[in-house]
C-alpha cells in the first residue's frame, strides 16, 4: 500500500488531490456536536495543501436515500474544516455536477473544497457494479490523484471507496496509514495480557468478531446491552432488559470455547436497573438501584454495569500490556447510566499497555465524559471498520489502495 508520504515525496504541485474523508459528524439541528472526526483528516488535508495540491474532499454524511437532502448537508463539515484549517475551504453545492467542476477548477494551489455529500448520488451505494462505476467515473474528472483517508468507510464497497482509486493514481492518507499500523497491533506478534472489553446493545453485531477474540485474546469482558444475552445464555433472569433470544445458542458455545481455551470471559457481577429506559433529551433524574447480575427483577431493566463490576472489569485491565474496547457499558448519554463506561475509559487510561478505543460509541463516550483523547494509545474512526478487520474480513477500501 503506497502512503501519502511516497505521494508527497513525488510532489503533488498544482495536481488535483482527491481525499476521501470521514466527515461523517454528528449534527443537532444543523450544529455539529462531536468533530473528532474531521480533526482526524486534518493532518493530511493539510499536508496536501501546504505542498501545493489542489485539496478535493469528499465524504458521505448520514444515510440519504441517493437524493439531495439539506438535512445531511456538508456544508456545516467544510466550515467546520476551514475554521480547523484556518484558511477558506470552498463548497461545492453538489459532487459530480457544474458546481463541482467549477469549485475545483478554480482552486489554487494550496486551496482546498468540499464537495456535497457523496451519497446524495444513487451510485455511490448502488449494488450494481456499472452504475457504481459510472459515478466513479464521474468522480474522477475531479481529480489527478486519490488519496483515501476515510477509514470509518474502508468496510463499505462504495464507488468513492472501492472504485475511483482503481481509476486514479492511488495512496493511503496519514489516517488510514496509521489505523492499519494499530490494527496490525491487535493481530499481529500482540503483546499480553491481551484484554478486550466489548459492550454496545446487540451481541450479534459482535459474535464474528468474538469467534476471531477467542482464539487470540487472553481476557474477553463483556457489557452494555449485549451482557444480558450471555447471562440469559448463563440461565439467569434479565428482566425486561435487551435481550437477543434467537443468539443464546450461540453465545452459550461461545461460553463453553471460552472455557476449553482458557480464555478468561468476564461478566458482569452487578447492574444498575431501572422500570423503564431513562429520558435522553431531558437526562431527568432516572433513580436506578443496584441489584446482584444474577437476581435482575422481572419488571426491571438493566442499563450499566454496577460498581462491584467497575471494579472487577478495571482489575482486569490493571496489567494489560494490549487494550481493545468497542461499546459502551450502558446508557452513557444518560449521567445517571454513564459511571460504567466511564470506569472502563478510566481503566484504559491507568493501563500500563498499549490501548484501543475502537471508534463509534466508544470514541463518542470518551469525548462525551470528557477524557483528554491523548491518554489512550489510539482512538479510532472506525467502529465498524475497526471490527471487520479484527475479524479477519477483507475490507474493500484498504483492497482497492493495496492494489
């Protein structure tokens, strides 16, 4: 995989530099709420620009239906960007049509656009492989070269993801270069103990990756909504807490392959559980109670894990060497649900190793509770992503850049 730094050594003066970006930002009524991700494509925006590229970005935002939608607009992303970048960022009014063509024939050197929201464009997420191509063509009149730095996307065989660079000179940008290079941590020659801590609210959107952990990871802690299907699985009662009955079998194979491989599968000792699912937009006094993991009552919902399991899960982490965590503990938006994820954010800031904070809610809840992101070894952008390679799925995007 050629890197951004081979591109830059090759000179890019006056050439039109495609960036496929993650600008994928939360917004609240048009305000964005968290930009961790556009600050993670600044090193190599600004990279660009300073070497004299003409900078197109593109990224996707949401999950329009392959129409023009102003509720996911970029426009809020690319100021967002200039104000990051502190010079003017120019904004295409749309991605392959005379607005776009026009923005970026008029860039300078050294300047930079954003065009709108690649999926605004049916064949950005088309399924048949000619009308995503031919939209990959038609991003390709933008530029000389691609640049893909868009890790939160790599999982998706987009046309700006998997298409245009088959078109283009291409490279991986500083993110995605240095993703891969930590994700390579976590597969390859690790250092142990090895925890991984896996939380967020469906175990299936986490047994693949648990069926590649149990045979790599020394210490697999389970919670959030998905520890309720392992202690259902256990035989214990859940309540009315989320509960993914059709994957009991599968988590109780899971449970017995934990225990044949010596991995140590940690659950939670106690919850935090309340009547009813707290208020999100008020945050209004929820008055949980604490109750044993195994005597959860019938009309109850479990929402955190409780203070013995905080306990439990940082003593856990006290001697990792290698950290992985995906998913929060419980509601953390909620102050009242928030202490679980908060104990584990804290554990993995205490760690003595190397720590993993695989993007998504996690990355949300550690800007969210207000830790300094330098305190972990790498924050990453990609959730999904970060998960299919652990996996061991082939990711298209990082597919397409290694061609």
């Amino acid at each position: 995989m050629k890197t951004i730094d081979e591109l830059l050594s090759e000179g890019v003066d006056g050439k039109r530099v495609f960036v496929r970006a993650d600008l994928n930002v939360p917004l609240a009524d048009g305000t964005i709420t968290d930009d961790g991700r556009i600050r993670a494509v600044l090193p190599t925006v600004k990279a660009l620009a300073d070497a004299g590229a003409k900078v197109v970005v593109a990224s996707h935002l949401g999950r329009p239906k392959g129409a023009p939608d102003p509720a996911f607009s970029l426009r809020p992303a690319a100021a967002r960007l200039g104000e990051l970048l502190g010079k003017d960022v120019a904004f295409a009014e749309d991605t392959t049509g005379p607005s776009a063509h026009e923005t970026v024939g008029s860039l300078a050197p050294g300047g930079v656009a954003v065009v709108e929201n690649l999926r605004f464009n049916a064949g950005e997420t088309a399924k048949d492989e000619a009308e995503r191509g031919a939209f990959a063509d038609a991003l390709a009149q933008l530029a000389d070269v691609y640049v893909g730095d868009g890790f939160g996307a790599v999982h998706r065989k987009h046309a700006s993801v998997f298409d245009l660079p088959k078109r283009l000179p291409h490279y991986a940008g500083h993110l995605i270069a240095n993703e891969v290079e930590v994700l390579k941590k976590l597969t390859e020659d690790v250092k142990r103990p090895y925890a991984v801590v896996l939380g967020g609210a469906k175990v299936s959107d986490k047994l693949a990756v648990i069926d590649q952990l149990l045979g790599k990871a020394d210490r697999l802690l389970i919670g959030g909504g998905m520890a309720y299907t392992f202690l259902k699985a256990k035989g214990h009662e859940v309540g009315i807490s989320l509960l993914q009955e059709d994957q009991i079998p599968a988590v109780k194979e899971y449970i017995e392959r934990a225990e044949r491989t010596g991995v140590e599968l940690v659950l939670p000792v106690d919850v935090l559980v309340a009547p009813e699912f707290p208020d999100l937009r008020t945050k209004a006094p929820a008055n949980p109670t604490t109750v044993a993991a195994e005597a959860i009552p019938a009309d109850q919902e479990g929402l955190d894990i409780g203070p013995e399991t905080r306990k439990l899960y940082a003593s856990k982490l006290a001697d990792a060497a290698t950290v992985f965590w995906n998913g929060p503990m419980g509601v953390f938006e909620h102050p009242d649900y928030a202490e679980g994820t908060r104990a584990v954010a804290q554990a993995l800031v205490d760690a003595p190793g190397f720590t993993v904070v695989g993007g998504g809610d996690s990355a949300a809840a550690v800007r969210t509770l207000g830790f300094d992101e330098n305190a972990f070894g790498h924050i990453s952008t990609g959730g999904g992503a970060s998960l299919e390679y652990l996996e061991g799925k082939t990711l298209p995007g990082l597919a397409a850049l290694e061609d």
